[in-house]
C-alpha cells in the first residue's frame, strides 16, 4: 500500500509543524521541515540569505529535496515547501523524474493575520532546543491552542535553562 505523500504549507505561526509532526505519526511516514534540512545540508552562502529571511536559490532547494528521495520512499509529510511558484515547478520536475518524491496533495494552512501575530510573538524557544508557543486565541470564530510539548514542560519542570523569545 502506497504511504501518504503531503506537502504543508501556509505562513509562519500556522501550525505547521505542530500538525505536521501528528500527521507524519499517525501515518507512520517521516515529518520533514525543509527549512531545518536545508540549514543543515547547505553552504554558508545559502544560510546567510536565510537568515536574512530570503528564499534559498533554486539550484540549493532542488538539490536537497532530490536528496531526500531515499528518505522518503515509504511517505513523507514535508513541512514549508514550496514557498514560491518556482520552487512548485522544481516538485513537478523533480517528482515527474522521482515518483517517491511526487506529493499526493498539499494542505494550506492559514490564520487570520491578527492571529498569526499573536502567534508567531508567543513562540519560546529554550536554549537545549525545546520549544513551544504559550499565546492561546480562541476569539470571533477562530481557535489557536497554546503548543505545549511534553519535552518543554518536563525541562521547565526540570532544569535551569535560559527560555527566550523565539527569534
């Protein structure tokens, strides 16, 4: 049987990885944030237009999503990719030569822009890697729980570290 091959996009704060991460687990397939495997696998060229909030060039992001092909044989839920028209013909190309790689759909996740606000300044990342969003909306219709992940409670709970604001 063929494992599910999703594609999640929307603008930070949404919640994509958060869905993302149940998906990938009640399908038993591989949850993948392009945004972490690219800050990994790419040269330091590549990560200083990232951390100026710029898009990867396009020959960096095919290279590395052809990489994953291995990776995802049996599924993948990929979290943040495409974020341009270009990088969408880059999946159909690269899918069209790479049938594991060819997503099945893509799931667009939004909020409203006062929400996402909210969101995105209610991310807490502590300095071991944990982290999570203490903002809860719930207003006019519109629910965005807090994201409490039982690592981060257990390590405030636990331990000394240094908690700030997620940059």
């Amino acid at each position: 049987m063929a494992k599910l091959r999703m594609l999640l996009i929307g603008p930070p704060g949404c919640g994509k990885s958060f869905y993302g991460k149940m998906i990938s687990k009640a399908y038993d397939v591989p949850f993948v944030s392009m945004g972490k495997i690219l800050g990994s696998r790419v040269d330091a060229s590549v990560l200083e237009r990232m951390r100026k909030g710029l898009l990867a060039p396009p020959e960096a992001v095919t290279a590395v999503f052809k990489s994953l092909a291995p990776e995802f044989k049996e599924g993948f839920v990929l979290d943040g990719f495409p974020r341009s028209r270009e990088q969408v013909r880059t999946i159909i190309d690269v899918g069209s030569s790479v049938p594991t790689l060819m997503p099945d759909f893509a799931l667009n996740i939004n909020l409203r822009k006062d929400v996402l606000k909210r969101k995105l300044l209610g991310r807490r990342e502590c300095s071991c890697g944990a982290n999570w969003n203490v903002e809860h909306v719930d207003e006019d219709g519109c629910s965005a729980p807090a994201v409490w992940q039982q690592r981060s409670l257990q390590l405030r709970k636990t331990h000394d570290h240094a908690f700030r604001r997620h940059r």
